[in-house]
C-alpha cells in the first residue's frame, strides 16, 4: 500500500500531522495479556464504578425494572442476534415474524391502527414523528412542543430540523401541576400549527390531559404527537389512540431491555392506517401464499435504501431488531393483565416514596398532577442533598437545575417494582 501510495514509511505517510499533534496520538498501551490476567482487570475497573453497587431512584428516561430470564435466553439464540437486515425480505420468515409480532404488540399498547418495525430511540422517534406530522400538514411551520416533554427528546427535535426550511419550534410552558399549560398552548396554536409534541407521562412523570390536547389542537387542524418515555405507564394509564393522538411514539427500554449505561434503547412508533405512507421505517405485513398458507412480507419500506432519496420518509438504516424482539417477547410473556399489575404496582411504589420524603418535612411534591412511577420534589439545598445521598451509596434522583433553572429546588425521583419497603425508607433517610 505504501508502495502504491509512493511513500517509504507510515512515518511518512503521516509527515502532514504536525509533530505535536502526532506526540499527542501516541497510544500507551501495555503489551498482550493472558485471558484471566484481562478478566481480573476488567473486573478492577468495574469494581471503581461508584453506582455500581448503589441503590438507585434514577428514571428520567431510563427505568430499572426486572427483566425475566427467559428473555435474554431467546435474544442469545443466533439467528437472531447474528441477523441482520433482511434485503430479501421473503427469505428470512422467522425475522418477519418477530417483527409482525412487535408491531401488532405496538399497535395494541398504544391503540393506533399500524405500528412500524421499531426506530432506533425514543428521541429519534419524536423528532421523526415531527418529521413525519411536517408531511401530513405540508404547508404548516410551526412546531408547538410542551417544555415538559423530555429535554434531550426536545434537544434531537431541533437537530431534526436544523435542515428542514424554516420550521419555527416554539416550547410551551408547564403549569402548577406539571402538564403543558392549556392557556398557553391555546394561545399559540392558529392555523400555521403543523403539530403538538407532549410527553405521556411528561418528563416529570406527570400524565398530560390528551383529552384537552387533542380537542384544542385538532380544531386548528394540527397533529398531535406524543411520546412516552416510560412505556409501562400504558398498563395502567389510558392509551394515548384513544384520546386521538395522531402519532404515537415512545421508548420501548422498559419492556425488557436492561440499563447498560443508559441503553439500548428502541422507538416504538404508531400512527393512524390513512397516514401509512407517510410514516418512516418499515412495515411488516401477514399474507398467505398460493398454497393457503400463513407467511409475512415486507409490506412498505419507503426508506432512502429502498426508494429513490428524495422520495424517501426516512434516512434510518435499520431498525433496533434484537431489542424490538426483547420488548416482544417481555410483552408475550406478562400479557395484558401481568401489564397492568406490574404498571400498578410501579404507580403505588412511587406514591409510597413520594409520602415517605413528604414525611421528612424537608421535601414537598413541586407538582399536584396525576403520576405514574416519577415524580418531583422540591427542598433546599436539592443538589448538595442528591450528592449527599451519593456518598451513602443511594442514587437519589435527577436534579432539574440543569434542563430547568426555576427549579433549581427540584428532583426528579423514580421507583419501580424493584424497590422494596426498605429501599424506600432508606431513600427517604438518606434525603430527611
């Protein structure tokens, strides 16, 4: 290759890069090792972690639950976490199955007509949807997104559309409960809305009136969006199909995907059968063939990889299959009843920590709406307590300061089923 190239060294090849520059990159590594020798070190580096072996109350987007064995067990299976895009779809039966599976399972949860075959995050899937709700209302600019939707779900929206024209984003305030501000939101919706973004529940665990949303948005001919982070929530909270939501999204982690430094995530996406042509990704579809019998094909795919790209809904690649398959078989597994206990049982744990932190005198709830497993206190000192509670081995929660200036005061706590009495009472010790 240096031959080729007609230089004498990688020295040379390299002569270009500034010498301080080139002193900088030199990489220290230590000479190969036996496979115990890598394993007893790894596991030193692990070991310095500090919340590896923390009790945690952090959600915010990414929620520790239970995850059954039997689910990493059907993931470890080869052919599926050795499968890749099928680009001869027809071929690989067993991934169209699991995928079919996946989007009635989606379509289902949210109560929309179509679900796609998974997007890459829950933030992704938003700031598509709004992509996609741009298409439905082509001649509408303007974007109306609730500030109490995820910061980092509103942070991917405005990349989205650095490109997209002169799409105007403005955020809409909370209110005294913590859901989007209905007389804000009334005042900025006109016949220019293109879409409304919400969370569901909202980025403080609030569940947003979808009823109110949908009625308001909808008489100025604006589409609805909205995304649920926690996506358990839905075993107990009204799906947001039912209220009207146009298109549906959220992020699928807690239904069988693990925390591994906050991820993998997958975007589950849902929408209306009449807008079908519009939405990203694929779709998978069940058909029968000239003997009778039952097998599934890739129905639409209007994707840059398989359409001309200025006809294309969607530069995604490829979707998160293994962690669509995870959410398809956790779903398959607890059926309907074992979601609403299980999201039953997160909605009692987090309003038994709530009361226990409330019982300190030190903390109040910042927020009177309706919660699922997250929820906001307010005290002084917030930051400096949460950092306490560190040192004693208990994440506490999520400091607002950061994403909220006004509530500096505020943190953002979860609880899941994996909590016990105990952990609790020690959450609220560490914090009186």
């Amino acid at each position: 290759m240096l031959a080729t190239v007609g230089v004498a060294s990688v020295a040379e090849l390299f002569a270009d890069v500034p010498a301080a520059l080139r002193e900088r990159a030199r990489l220290d590594l230590p000479p190969g090792a036996s496979e115990s020798a890598v394993r007893a070190r790894l596991e030193s580096l692990a070991a310095r972690n500090p919340g590896a072996a923390c009790l945690s109350f952090l959600g915010a987007g990414a929620y520790p639950h239970f995850v059954p064995a039997v689910v990493d067990q059907i993931l470890q299976r080869a052919e599926f976490y050795s499968a890749y895009t099928p680009y001869q779809p027809e071929v690989s039966q067993g991934t169209l199955q699991a995928i079919f599976e996946f989007q009635s399972l989606v379509a289902m949860l949210f109560d929309c007509d179509v679900a796609n075959a998974s997007m890459y995050d829950g933030a992704s899937a938003t700031a598509e949807a709004v992509l996609m709700a741009l298409r439905v209302r082509p001649k509408r600019r303007k974007v109306l997104v609730s500030r109490a939707l995820h910061p980092q779900y509103r942070q991917v929206i405005t990349t989205y559309l650095e490109g997209a024209g002169d799409v105007e984003v403005i955020e809409i305030n909370f209110d005294a409960t913590g859901a989007t501000d209905q007389g804000a939101l009334a005042a900025a919706l006109d016949d220019g809305t293109a879409a409304v973004v919400v969370g569901y529940p909202n980025f403080f665990g609030v569940l947003e009136p979808l009823d109110a949303i949908v009625t308001a948005a909808h008489a100025r001919g604006a589409v609805v969006v909205s995304a649920t982070a926690e996506t358990l929530a839905l075993g107990a909270a009204k799906a947001p199909g039912t209220s009207g939501v146009d298109i549906v999204v959220g992020e699928g982690q807690s239904l069988g995907g693990a925390l591994n430094y906050g991820g993998p995530g997958v975007g589950l996406f849902a929408t209306r059968s009449e807008h079908v042509r519009l939405m990203p990704g694929r779709l998978v579809g069940e058909t029968v063939d000239g003997d009778g019998r039952r097998g599934y094909v890739l129905t639409l795919a209007t994707r840059e990889q398989h359409i001309r790209r200025e006809k294309a809904t969607s530069n995604i690649c490829t979707n998160q299959g293994l962690m669509a398959l995870a959410v398809t078989v956790h779903l398959s597994m607890i059926g309907r009843q074992g979601l609403r206990t299980l999201a039953l049982t997160n909605l009692q744990r987090a309003h038994a920590a709530a009361t226990a932190l409330c019982a300190t005198n030190r903390w109040t709830r910042r927020f009177s709406g309706a919660i699922f497993n997250e929820f906001v206190i307010a005290g002084s000192d917030a930051r400096a307590a949460v950092d306490a509670a560190r040192g004693r081995g208990v994440l506490a929660g999520v400091p607002l300061g950061t994403w909220y200036p006004e509530l500096d005061d505020s943190v953002l706590v979860c609880a899941t089923e994996i909590h016990a009495e105990s952990d609790i009472a020690m959450l609220a010790e560490v914090l009186r």
